[in-house]
C-alpha cells in the first residue's frame, strides 16, 4: 500500500460506497482503494458472518420463516433460500431483516475505523442504494460495463458456460439503475484489466 496523497485530513475519513452488476469491475476499483492506504468492507462478507455468529440475526430469521438451525446450531442457508426463492413478499422481508443487520454492523466498523485513525475507507454493496448503506458514504460509485464484457469476464473467472453467466448478468438490475442512483459512474469499457485499473486511479484522484 502506499501513503495517500497531500491533502487528506489525518482527523477525517472519507468513505466511497462501491456498487454495481457482478462481472463489471468493482475489484479492480476497491484493489486500488487498498493500495491507497484505503479499506474495504464487503458487504457480503459482513453478512455471512453475522448468519453465523449473531445470535440476534437467527433468532429473528427463525421467528420470520420457522426453523432453519443445522445441526452444528448455524443457519441453513440453502433452506433459507428455497423459502423465499420465488415469493417476492419473503425476499422483501428477508432483506429487509439482513439489510438492517448489515448496515448497523458495517456503521459500527467504520467507527472501529475512524477510531484508528483511517483516513479511507470503501464499503462494497451490490444493494448499497436499497440498504441505505450509501447514506454512510460521503460518496458513491457505481461500476458498469456492457453486458457482453460481463459475460465474458464471468465466465473467466467462474469457468462456467456462456448461457448460465447470461443468466446471471439478466438476473441482476440493469447499468442505469446503479447509475441513475449513485454520486458518479465508472464505466468498464477496457479489454485489459490493468487499462481499467489505470483509469480506475485517475477517477479516485478526480473525487478524491
């Protein structure tokens, strides 16, 4: 990592909130974060522990769709999601429930941040506009990229079939929803990752 640039207050922290399709680029944009001195919050990641380790969380996730413990006392994930695959009044509640863990979770360590002394910091969110979790942000990015480069990247770097990466870019919002809704847009247009990272450095400079 290298010491961010003159200019950024040691008393401050500035925090980009980072969204956008799968396939479009965000790691490239949150690795350079990291080689600012930046850190990154996955938004993901949060949530995955919070399923294992709090116990607030599975108890209201119990309460909201019954029982769903394996053996080992964590929730069944699997389970979880065939109750609410295909009924758009539980995923509404589910993420309501997760969203609102998520969020108080990811507050608390930007706090544990800002105790530290960081002066950056990224949360990475694919719901960052509907959690409410860019209110935390003092900025926000959405990565986008033409639905073909998404394929192709998918596919790269999942090694799955070109119809099943199809199904996954249709299955997520469009481009213009994650741009109409964030501060700034970074668009994925490179054939080479290191030519996006490059243009990736030269948008944080500019709203930095």
């Amino acid at each position: 990592r290298t010491a961010p640039w003159p200019g950024w207050g040691s008393e401050s922290m500035t925090v980009i909130g980072i969204t956008g399709p799968t396939g479009a680029g965000k790691t490239t944009l949150l690795r350079e974060i990291e080689r600012l001195g930046g850190e990154v919050i996955d938004c993901d990641a949060v949530y995955h522990q919070l399923l294992e380790e709090d116990a607030g969380l599975q108890e209201e996730l119990e309460r909201a769709f019954g029982p769903l413990r394996e053996e080992d006392g964590s929730i069944d994930r699997k389970k979880l999601g065939a109750i609410v695959f295909g009924d758009p009044a539980k995923l509404e509640r589910l993420n309501g429930i997760t969203q609102r863990a998520t969020a108080a979770r990811v507050r608390a360590l930007l706090e544990d941040l800002r105790g530290q002394g960081s002066t950056l910091a990224a949360v990475d969110a694919i719901a960052l506009l509907e959690s409410g979790l860019g209110e935390l942000c003092d900025t926000t990015v959405a990565v986008v990229a033409p639905p073909e480069a998404r394929v192709a990247r998918i596919m790269a770097r999942e090694g799955i079939p070109e119809d099943y990466a199809w199904s996954r870019v249709r299955a997520q919002r469009p481009a213009e929803y994650f741009v109409r809704g964030c501060d700034h847009a970074l668009v994925n247009d490179h054939n080479r990752a290191e030519e996006f990272g490059e243009a990736a450095r030269k948008f944080l400079r500019e709203i930095l």
